[in-house]
C-alpha cells in the first residue's frame, strides 16, 4: 500500500493522505440536508471545503437514503459571456461526476435539449424526478461564475426550488470563496446584496482553521505510521506561523519531513520548521502566488497599503472589508484590530511588494560582514546610508504601494543582505504607526522600527523611540535601530537628509537613529 503523505495539492483522500475528519469542521450541515433546505459554504482557498463536500457526498451515498454528487461549476469560467455555453459545460461535469460517484440506477438520464437561460433547471429537475432516492447536489467553485451566467444559474435554483423533492434537488449547497450575497455582478449595480436571486438559502456557513490540538493531531498520523516525532516546540511553531490555515499546515509539515529531515530517525524540531516557512515564503508555492496577485486589486491594495504603513484605514466600503477577510488574506485580532491572517502571509505579502524593487537593486559589496562572514551592524547602517543616499529617491517609484514605498525599498536592501542566509521577520497592522523589522543573520539579531515622517506632522523620534522600547522588550535586546523617512514636501534630497545620529530611549537603551 502506498505510504500516505501531507497534501498541498487538490481534495484530500484518508487512503492517501495524513488529514482529519472533514465533518468535524461543519457539523451541522447535515441536519439542513436532512431538514430538505438550500446551504451557502464559504471560507477561503484551500481549507477544506472541497476535501468535506466529497466526504459528505460519500457519506450520504453510503447510508442508501440519498443520492449525493459534489461537481464543480469551474468548467462554466471559460464562457463568461455565453449562458447557454457554461450551462452546457457546468451540467457536463455534473454527468461526470454522478458516473464517477453514482451506481447506474442513480446516475441522471440524458438531459433535454433545453433553451439557454433553464438548462440547469430543467436538467436538475429531469434527474430529480427520475432518481429513486432524493438528490442532494454539492455545488463547488460556485463564484467561478460570472456576471449573467451566475445570475443565471442562482434564478434558475430557486426557480426549481418550489419543486422539490420529487421535481428538483432534495438539497443544494453552494460552495465557494464568498456568501453568495457578496458575489460580484458586473450588472451596474455593484454586487447581487439583498436582493440575491439565491434568497432560497437558510444558512451561510463557514470552515475555521486548525485549533494547535488539531495540527498536533495530523502530524501524530505521520508520527504513527513512519516513526518520525515532531517535537511539542515545532507544533507549537506550525500553529504560530500558520494560525491554523490547513494548506499552509500541510505545506510545513511536507517540506519539513520530504526535504529537510526525510530520514524518519530524525525528529522535526522547531528550527526545521522554521526553515520550512522559510523556503515556502521564497518559493511561493501556488497557494502563496495567488494570494499574491490579489495585492494589485485595488479593493485589496485599500487595505493592505495602509497596514503597512500602521495607518487606520480610510473610509473603506464593507464588503471590500468583508471581501479581503473572505479571501483569507486579513482577519479580525483577538484585540479587534485587522491584521494579517497568519505570519506566514505577513512575509509573502511583503516579499512579493518588494520583489521590484530587489530586482532593481544596484551592485551592492557586502561590506557588512567582518572578515569572519559575520554581519557588523554599524558596517550595515554606513552602507545603507550610502545606499540610500546614491539610490533611493530614483528607487522610490520602482515600489508598487507608494505610501510604503520607502519601507519597501529598505527590505528588499535587507533581503540582498541575509541572501537566503538569514531571516527577516516583520510586524504592521492597523493603527500602530510604524513597522517593525527584526534582521536575523547567524548569531546576530538586529531590531529595528520604521517611521515616516509626512508634512504637517511632529519630528516621529520621540515617538519611535518609546514604541521601539516596547519592541525590543519584547525580544529582549538591549539595542535597536530607529529608520525615520522624512517623506516631507521640501525636505531635500536623499543625498542631503541621510545621516545617522545616536539617541537613548526612554529605557536607557542606545538606539541608531538613521534619518533616510
């Protein structure tokens, strides 16, 4: 038998793969099955949805009182702007499914040639009176749809919804990124709202991440059937850098046992773990790059833009909030503040924004190292200076978030200096006025905090030297840096106003001032 293995790849299988119990995370849909009504599932990419639809789907088949088929409107994107086109495609993975997963006496006879625009209905309706159990359709990758063609196919499920149970499905439930109220309509009236043409549905419910006991859970599957122990401290570290997301849960685990440590003798410490993050966040697997290319939208740049920056945001329209919280990309704090959904999202959002910017360094000798390869922080702050003085206001526009443009600048410089060797670890979110950097290189932990200093404001030193104390107390070092960017309308050229001073904070620790 083949060895199962951590998935970042498509559903799930238990024959194959280390995975929980996909219906323990909605356990109460099956009662609004039972209870013949129409469900909405949403919640981000890669968290399960798909992996507990098909197990439900089997489920049901296996008790011998439904009929269920879990098919994907996926094949309907290709023809956005023919119903009749994504209808035929749609109700063309519905036949492949039901043969795939339906004995003969269940599968739906052949559909009518109806007109576009009822195709799915009247499909649906034909197999539903033809069955001999009650149909229970999962509906997958929902808001792949689009504009007409979704509208479409909602009307025509709540046209055939007055039929039931023995003229249309027993049950429906939608499966998708979104509540099907926040699906987007390009119909001049911004989105579908209240007045969805899927008013049929009862409830919109939704999956959570991994709880720390469960990630501890998957990783004892592997440890049972290999050997192979991941410590308590490398648990504790995927639950911290993941917060639970399941891909990114899967993702650690299997560059960790597959790469890093495949001799199962070995355990998976918390510096594996580590590096594992590490290499997901510069390889920027499928999973990542997609969340990537939703940075340049501007309902998600709205957001994000001032996150980094530690400003509140401005006069934001809810369902884009609603819409980036969707996406997974930004969550709710315990605190009540926004902030990225996981650490491992707050590096690959800031990696990928200053990615340009890398590519457009110049040349740079790493003068920064001794002659023992070990990085010198005065060495550092000497070549920055130099850096920023020769390149940074030319290097300013090749940023893609201008009002963090700054930042952006400095962490692809910092990037060039660990070079795969070291690690950067940042924090931002809304409303705390700064980023903070933490540059570790060998033995060597560098913390600094970023400041901007915009017109109309106060000299932010005072400030920054107060909130950076609180930063590196936190990490329990006894020095730091302050970069202040002076983004004021007048203040002279990077060559004039570089410079670095020396301050004390208001603990008494001494801080390098480096005025960019």
């Amino acid at each position: 038998m083949m060895p199962r293995f951590f998935n970042t790849a498509g559903p799930c299988d238990p024959a194959y793969h280390y995975m929980l119990p996909p219906l323990r995370r909605l356990p109460e849909l099956r009662g609004f099955i039972d209870r013949m009504q129409y469900v909405v599932v949403h919640a981000a990419r890669q968290v399960g949805k798909t992996t507990a639809m098909q197990a439900l789907a089997r489920e049901l088949n296996e008790e011998g009182r439904y009929a269920a088929v879990c098919v994907s409107a996926e094949q309907g994107q290709a023809f956005d702007a023919d119903i009749g086109a994504a209808e035929l495609a749609v109700l063309g993975d519905v036949r492949r499914s039901a043969e795939h997963d339906l004995p003969e006496l269940l599968r739906p006879p052949p559909w009518s040639a109806g007109p576009p625009g009822d195709r799915v209905r009247s499909a649906l309706a034909e197999w539903a009176k033809a069955c001999p159990r009650p149909l229970v359709v999962f509906i997958d990758e929902i808001d792949a749809l689009r504009d007409d063609v979704l509208i479409s196919v909602l009307r025509q499920l709540r046209a055939g919804y007055r039929q039931r149970p023995r003229g249309f499905p027993w049950s429906i439930t939608l499966i998708g990124l979104r509540d099907v109220r926040d699906y987007e309509i390009d119909d001049g009236e911004g989105r579908l709202g209240t007045a969805s043409p899927f008013n049929i549905k009862v409830e919109s419910l939704t999956m959570a991440g991994f709880t720390r006991d469960e990630v501890a859970e998957l990783y004892g599957q592997h440890t049972a059937d290999t050997g192979q122990v991941f410590e308590p401290a490398a648990i504790d570290r995927a639950f911290e850098l993941s917060c639970g997301q399941p891909w990114l849960v899967n993702a650690l685990a299997r560059e960790a046992v597959d790469k890093l440590r495949p001799d199962p003798r070995e355990p998976i410490t918390k510096e594996i773990i580590d590096r594992a993050a590490r290499a997901l966040i510069e390889r920027q697997d499928t999973h990542l790059d997609s969340l990537s290319k939703r940075l340049r939208e501007p309902r998600v740049r709205a957001i994000i833009e001032p996150m980094l920056a530690g400003e509140a945001l401005g006069d934001i329209p809810r369902d884009d909030l609603r819409f980036a919280i969707d996406l997974g990309l930004v969550r709710q704090s315990e605190q009540g503040g926004l902030v990225i959904a996981n650490p491992i999202y707050r590096e690959v959002i800031v990696s990928d924004l200053a990615a340009v910017p890398r590519a457009s360094l110049p040349q740079i000798s790493p003068t920064w190292l001794d002659e023992h390869g070990k990085l010198h922080p005065q060495a550092l702050a000497t070549a920055f200076l130099e850096f920023w003085r020769q390149h940074g206001d030319a290097m300013l526009g090749s940023a893609p978030y201008h009002e963090v443009a700054a930042q952006l600048v400095l962490m692809a410089f910092l990037h060039r200096v660990v070079n795969g060797g070291g690690w950067i670890e940042r924090e931002y979110a809304i409303g705390r006025g700064r980023m903070d950097l933490c540059l570790r290189l060998g033995d060597v932990t560098l913390a600094m905090e970023l400041k901007v200093w915009r017109d109309g404001a106060a000299d932010p030193l005072a400030r920054g030297l107060e909130q950076l104390d609180r930063y590196l107390d936190g990490l329990g070092l006894p020095s730091g840096w302050l970069v202040i960017f002076d983004r004021r309308t007048g203040a002279g050229s990077a060559a004039t106003r570089s410079r670095q001073e020396a301050a004390h904070s208001p603990a008494g620790r001494e801080i390098t001032v480096l005025r960019a």
